[in-house]
C-alpha cells in the first residue's frame, strides 16, 4: 500500500502479505531519460493464501512496459496496470512462480530525489521509506526479505564506475562503448535498503581485517579531487569498524563495504547493506573547509549507518511503525560510540541539548507522537527527533534499568534470536525480558505512549532523626489524540552531595525501589526517605540525564550554584547552571515584557568567570557551560506568549552582563587558547577552539568593538575559527564596514565549494533581527542558491526558520510569508524537504496572539493551496488541528 494518498496507516492492521519475494534479479541500462530496468520476482504464495488470491504490487509514478509470468506475456485481461500499482489479477496455482516486468525510468526528471535519480551526472538511488516502487513493482514494505542480484549497464564514457548492494561479481564490456558489472548480496533484505550507483567518482581505499581475520575492501567514492576530504570519513568508519566490534560482538559480513558522497540527498545518509550513499556534507572534511562540528558529525553519521548493518539491516523492522527498532537504537549505539572517542560527559550535554531543542517541542506541540506510531498517513513526516533522539534515550533507560552486563547479554540474544528477521518492539524488551527475568510491560509504555513526563520534587530533613525525603510525583501531560496517560517506569539515577562536594552515604531507604543509585519510579507519588542523613543534602537528580523528563524541583538558588560547582557527576554541574540561566533569563523576559530594567545577579556572572578559568575541566565541557540556553529553549520554557523580541533582549543583556563581570578573565584565557599549531580535529584541539571562539562572542559583546572579531577572522588558519568570527560579526555587528568586507572575502574565497558556501548562507540566515527577511529574499536571487538543491534550501531558509526567532517571527508576519512561497516553491520539486521545512511553525501557539494570529493565517493558506502534496498536507493539518 502507497502511504501518500492521504490514507490513514494504523498499527493494528498490520498483516502479512498474501505473497513473499524470496529472490530479486534486476537488470538496468542505464540512459539519463530512458534508462530500462528488468524485474525478475520469485513470487511464492504463503501457506494459506487462496489460490486465486490476486498479486497486487506497489508502483509510483512508473512506465510499464511489459509484464511476463514464467516466461510467458500476459494478455492485456490478465493484470491491471497502473502508475502506482501492478494487479495480477488470476496468479498461477503454484506455490511459486517468476513475474518479470519491464520499467521505463527517467533518472534526469527525477526532483523528488526518491528511486533512481542523476546527481551532478552520478546515477544514484534513494529507495528508504518508499522509493523502491519508483524503480519497479514490487511488493515494497520492510517485511519483504529478498536475496538481490542486479546487473548494472551504462556507457563507460559516462558511468566508469557500477557499483550495488552485496558483493562484487562478474563484470564485462558491451558493444557501442558499455559495459556491464553484477552485484550479488547473499543477505535477504527489505526493499528500501536496495542501492545503485553508477558514474564517474574518485576512489579513496583501505582495507580492514576483522575480528575473525577476513579481509574487507574499503572504498568511499567523492567527485574528483576531492578524494583527500575523505581520509576523515575513511579513519572513521574503520573506527567505528572495530568499535562494533569490540562494545557489541558485531563483525562486518560482506567481502566489500563502500560509501558514495553525492550532492543531492533528502536525507543525511542511508545505510544500504554494503553500499552506503551520504549526503556529501557527512563524508568531505578538511581544515580548511569543514568545522569541528563538521568533523564530529562525520564521525558520528558514518558511525550511525555502519552500525546499522546489524540493527537495522541484519535485523530489520517488521512495518514503518517499528522504526525506531532501527532508528533509536542505532542513535543510541552511535551516541555511545562518539562518547568513547571523545568525552563521555561533553557528547552528553550535546544529546540533552539537541534533544530539548528538537523532541521536546515535538511532544509538547500537535505533532507530538509515541516513539512507535500508531498510525500515519506519511511514512516521511514520521523519521522525527521522537523516533530518533527520545528512541535513543529509551534504549538507554534499558541499559540503566538493567546494568551494563544484562543489557549486553540481552543485545547478544537479539542478534542470535532475530538475525535475519523483520522484528517488532515487542520482540526487542522479550530478549531483555529473558536475560533479566524482569517485567518490563510498564516501561513499555515509553514506546507506546506520547508526551514528556514531568517530576515535582520537594524536600525535607530532620536532623533529630537524621532522615532527608524526597516527595517526587510524576504527571505526563496531554498530547494529541490521548489526554489520558498510564504511569511510566522512570528510573532517576541521582545523588545526596554533602557539603564538601562528595556524595553522602546512608543507612537505609524506603519509599521506592532504590537500586545502584537509581530510583526507580513506578507510582504517581513516592515519598523517598533516606536514613543516617545527619546534615541537609543538596540533591543531585537525573543525572547523566538517566531519563528524558522535566524536571521541576524546589531548590533554592544557591543549591543550583554550589552543584554547578561542587556535583561530581558533570552533567548534572552543567544542568545545575543551565537552569540558574534558564531561571534568569525567564526572569529577564517578564520584565521586559513588563517594561522593566533588565538586571542580572552578579553572583551568576562571578559563577560563569570561575567555571571558564577552570582549568581542572576540559576546554569542551567549559565552552558548553558558557554556551546561554538559545532563544527558542528559552521560549520553551515560558511556555506561552512569547514574544521573541523580548526573548532575544533577555539573553542579549544576560551576556552582557556575564561579559562586561568577566571580560580580564576571558581576554586572558582566549590568548592563552589561540592556535599556535597545526591543526588537529582530535577533540581535545577541537575543545580548545570551542572554548576560545564563545570567549570570542563575549568579548565583543563586552567591547562593543567588531575589531577582536575582524582580527580573528583575517589570522583564522581553520574552518572553525574562520567560521566563528564571521557569526560574530555577522550577528553582533550587522552592516559594519568590517562584516561586509569579511562576508565578501568569505564569499570570494569559497565561490566555488558548495559546502562551503551553505555555511555562508547559513550563517547570515541567522543573524538576529527583523532586517534578515529582507536578507533571506535577497540571498535567495543569489546565482547559487537552487530551491533543487536540498542542502542549499536547509542553509538558508530551514536555518532561518528555525535558528532565527527575531527574523522570523517578524511581528508583520513578513518571515511566515517568505516561508510560505519557499515551502510551495520547493514543494512542487521535492515535497519530503517540504513538509520537513514545514514543521518550523509546529509551535505557533506558544506565540503572543499577534503573531499567532500571522502564523495561523499561514498555515491556512499553505493547506488551501490546490494539489498540496501528502507529505506538506499531513504537516500542515496536524499543524493546525
């Protein structure tokens, strides 16, 4: 079935399909407007099936050209054909049987970048959700398992390179200047992960030798004379190689592993078995070209999709509603690969940030859904920060339930139990089920259940009786389609920090089940008591973020700065000043909003000075620390009747404050952090730059002077300080002789690099204020912006809707009415970056009613508009439901 008829897909209807696909031969000759592609399908009926049980195949957008069962053409009587769907009407009465079907395909007409398409003059194929019924009938849903042989013909001229899932196998010339190669894959796997590539591309080689000793050809394939932008990714992905290694007992299975960069991608990468395509941002690297985040990413991304290979491709997912079977706990397995190359505690507060920026205002907006759906009318509306990020957080919570042995012994039984499987949620907590005798049926309910929990926290102490209690009461509150919630398992790692810093220890508990420094709770309220406790505790909870809730605990002031201080777990120092910010700048925004002078606690400014100067913490973790809570984290907060303006003062006057308190001790640490070597993207270098380029941003504001910022960008020997002084002065002193001369050099310098040049684009979307609308349409006349190019639209237009309240939430609506003619423009090419671009009005609600007002008459036109696409309209109507 196609999900982007406006069909509502529900998880209760699942069943399996009438027909399996056992084995899949496909032929392709390769042309840009009429390339031919030969389907050979090993049907086999499954047992029960009626006979006469009609074969009905997915299409889209498809040109049939001939249709034969075992060899044999059918007559014109016997099937229906249609672009979207292939109906055999009478198959044979065997159990098996071979349909071949002919398709014609047109890869250079292709926008919507899903089934086979051309990039730069490279063939390539994007086939996850729903892209392989772009290239042939099938029977394309995951639950399809087929072992693929594919046969790729192109003109050498053209397409030197053929490359497809599996291994390699015989290859040859052709007459008229072609030749052929053939793949084989002796793994069964579902539809969407099938690739093809064919072009002409660079090659960068290594091998790698695994656990067991088998060599594996390592190739990851980039335009021409960019191979050297590739050695990160390759150093990557042989790290991440070993590391599933060693943490999870997982080998590589192919006797090859490639990786192709193209230009033009939906997505960021996509895990094919054995040939994994990327959106070339994740794959090209150098320091003169990329940013640290750059790096990480690239590591982390071609982490995610190697990992893949067993938790989503050895193992795949039943049904779309399952996606977070693949997607949340290979997050997870990522997550924990790039705490290990770098540090555990700063890729933490990363996660938490990302996550609270991104999948909490899903939850708490009306496109808030369970990490596992229940239904969908759009397959690609549903690969969210909630499946995701929240799917990553759940796994994680597993592990802090059962302790890291029991949660390796449950993985180890999943992939012996369900290695070749398309399995479900329930089959992932059996194996931790089995492993651990434990009952995990009310933890279930994080996958099945929407909405951010919250924890009230009081406490009390009794020196006569040497007992400290915690009151938690835990609410989850009401999301689309379900105001009524069940009570979670939330299991809260914390700690009682005594006065001296260290972590107390006490006689006894009661009142909940306290296991290994976790609470775990269970009921609506518990009332913890702690014996043996002879002086009040400041209490440590959550830490390491043990669950993804919020957290609203009576503590005064001064707790929070004695553990942002003094807490031995360091997430938990970072939360505690974050929410010291958090609480100022709330505090900030009502008296704005209230016409009130905008003052600052100087003890906040003394803590932020002493937590920068030391040096007992790693630069990385310090520059995190200094980083205010953006606007839109601070709007979250609020809640209700933002006006962004007053947001952006708030923060504005708060880094005055912690700059001007602060500005010796800054100055003195950013000489000290200045680069006076070659470049290294190691995370501790890559923390040093971090750390010196926010000191950067809070000298300037101090000053008031866009020339610290011009000197830093004139001597930067690197993307990422380049990069930062250009946000410096193109967000701190917009239209100054200096940021205009600095963006011209940046833009001259790096005409010629795309990549490159999405970080000029995205870095003016950002600049803050009203004036950026006009920006934003002026860049868009921009002889290198394409609305085709979706890298290019995410730079400029996705950055300024969403990392631009002040801009964007202009209040004339200016901001909403540019969005909307991109969103429509982009949407008649490529409605999957469409709708994504969509969700940036997601919280509209929150806004003062001016503003709510512009956003909903937004809204409304773009669902008024004829022929919306499914993708954009099941946005927009939940959006506005």
């Amino acid at each position: 079935m196609r999900s982007d008829t406006g069909q509502v897909f529900r998880l209760e209807d699942y069943r399996p399909s009438d027909y399996l696909i056992p084995r899949t031969h496909l032929a392709f000759r390769l042309s840009p407007e009429n390339t031919l592609v030969t389907a050979e399908l090993t049907i086999e009926r499954r047992d029960g099936v009626a006979r006469n049980a009609p074969l009905v195949l997915d299409g889209d957008e498809l040109m049939l050209k001939s249709v034969r069962i075992d060899g044999k053409a059918l007559d014109n009587s016997a099937y229906k054909a249609t672009p979207d769907q292939l109906i055999i009407k009478k198959p044979p009465a065997g159990k098996k049987f071979v349909v071949s079907i002919e398709t014609s395909l047109n890869p250079a007409k292709n926008e919507k970048l899903m089934g086979l398409y051309r990039s730069s003059n490279v063939y390539c194929t994007q086939c996850e959700a729903e892209g392989f019924r772009r290239i042939t009938y099938f029977l394309d849903r995951p639950d399809i398992l087929s072992v693929y042989t594919v046969r790729v013909e192109a003109d050498r001229g053209e397409a030197p390179l053929l490359l497809a899932n599996g291994n390699p196998g015989e290859k040859g010339t052709l007459p008229d200047g072609r030749h052929y190669a053939v793949w084989e894959d002796p793994f069964p796997k579902p539809s969407y992960l099938f690739a093809l590539v064919a072009g002409d591309l660079g090659r960068v080689g290594d091998t790698f030798v695994t656990a067991s000793g088998r060599n594996v050809e390592l190739g990851i394939y980039v335009e021409h004379g960019k191979e050297a932008r590739a050695a990160y990714a390759m150093d990557a992905l042989k790290r991440s190689m070993r590391w599933d290694e060693e943490a999870f007992g997982r080998e590589y299975d192919l006797d090859v592993f490639n990786i192709v960069a193209v230009s033009d991608f939906n997505m960021g990468a996509m895990e094919n078995k054995g040939l994994n395509l990327f959106n070339d941002k994740y794959v090209l690297a150098d320091e003169e070209t990329a940013t640290d985040a750059d790096f990480a990413n690239i590591e982390a991304i071609i982490a995610h999709e190697y990992f893949h290979n067993w938790t989503g491709n050895r193992i795949t997912c039943r049904d779309w509603f399952q996606l977070c079977l693949k997607e949340g706990l290979t997050v997870f397995r990522d997550h924990e690969f790039s705490a290990d190359q770098r540090s555990r505690a700063v890729k933490r507060i990363a996660e938490v940030r990302t996550l609270r920026a991104h999948q909490f205002p899903e939850d708490q907006g009306p496109l808030a859904h369970p990490v596992r759906p229940r239904r969908y009318r759009e397959i690609n509306n549903f690969y969210t920060a909630t499946v995701y990020e929240k799917g990553s957080e759940v796994v994680r919570m597993i592990r802090t339930i059962l302790g890291a042995e029991l949660f390796r012994a449950g993985m180890d039984l999943y992939f012996e139990r369900h290695d070749g499987d398309a399995a479900t949620i329930e089959d992932f907590l059996k194996v931790f089920e089995d492993v651990s005798g434990r009952d995990l049926s009310q933890f279930a309910l994080w996958y099945h259940q929407a909405g951010t929990p919250n924890l009230s926290v009081t406490s009390s102490h009794n020196p006569t009786t040497a007992e400290f209690t915690l009151e938690i009461e835990q609410s989850v509150p009401p999301t689309p389609s379900e105001s009524r919630k069940r009570l979670m398992h939330i299991p809260v790692v914390f700690g009682l920090v005594g006065s001296d810093g260290e972590d107390i220890a006490y006689e006894s508990v009661e009142g909940a089940t306290v296991d290994n420094g976790v609470i775990h709770l269970r009921k609506r309220r518990h009332t913890v008591r702690f014996s043996g406790v002879k002086a009040r505790p400041a209490v440590s909870l959550n830490r390491g973020f043990s669950a993804p809730v919020t957290l609203a605990i009576e503590q005064k002031p001064e707790g929070h700065h004695f553990l942002a201080r003094y807490d031995s777990d360091l997430f938990s120092r970072w939360q505690s000043l974050n929410t010291l910010f958090t609480d100022a700048l709330i505090s900030g925004f009502r008296k704005r909003r209230g016409g009130k002078a905008l003052d600052y606690p100087a003890e906040l400014a003394a803590l932020v000075g002493d937590i920068a100067a030391d040096d007992d913490l790693e630069p990385a973790y310090r520059a995190l620390a200094l980083t205010l809570p953006g606007e839109a984290d601070i709007a979250r907060e609020i809640g209700t009747n933002i006006d962004p303006d007053c947001v952006f003062e708030a923060r504005d006057a708060l880094a005055l404050s912690i700059a001007k308190t602060n500005a010796d001790r800054f100055a003195s640490l950013l000489g000290r952090l200045r680069n006076k070597g070659e470049f290294s993207p190691d995370a501790a270098s890559a923390g040093r730059r971090a750390l010196k380029n926010v000191l950067l941003d809070y000298l300037s504001v101090a000053s008031g002077d866009p020339a610290l910022a011009e000197r830093e960008f004139i001597d930067a020997t690197n993307m990422t300080d380049r990069a930062a002084a250009l946000t410096v002065l193109a967000h701190r002193f917009a239209g100054s002789p200096q940021t205009v001369a600095a963006l011209a050099a940046f833009e001259q310098r790096f005409h010629s690099d795309a990549l490159v040049l999405d970080k000029w684009f995205q870095i003016q979307a950002a600049a803050p204020g009203p004036a950026s609308v006009d920006t934003v349409a002026a860049l868009m006349k921009h002889p290198t912006f394409s609305l085709a190019n979706p890298n290019r639209v995410r730079s400029l237009v996705g950055t300024f809707a969403t990392a631009n309240q002040t801009g964007f939430h202009r209040a004339d609506g200016a901001g909403y009415k540019l969005f909307a003619d991109t969103v429509l423009a982009v949407e008649k090419r490529n409605p999957q970056v469409a709708a994504r671009l969509a969700t940036a009005l997601r919280s509209w609600r929150s806004l003062e009613p001016t503003r709510q007002g512009k956003a909903r008459q937004t809204l409304l036109a773009i669902a008024a508009t004829e022929g919306l696409s499914a993708d954009l309209r099941d946005i927009v109507e939940r959006t506005l439901a």
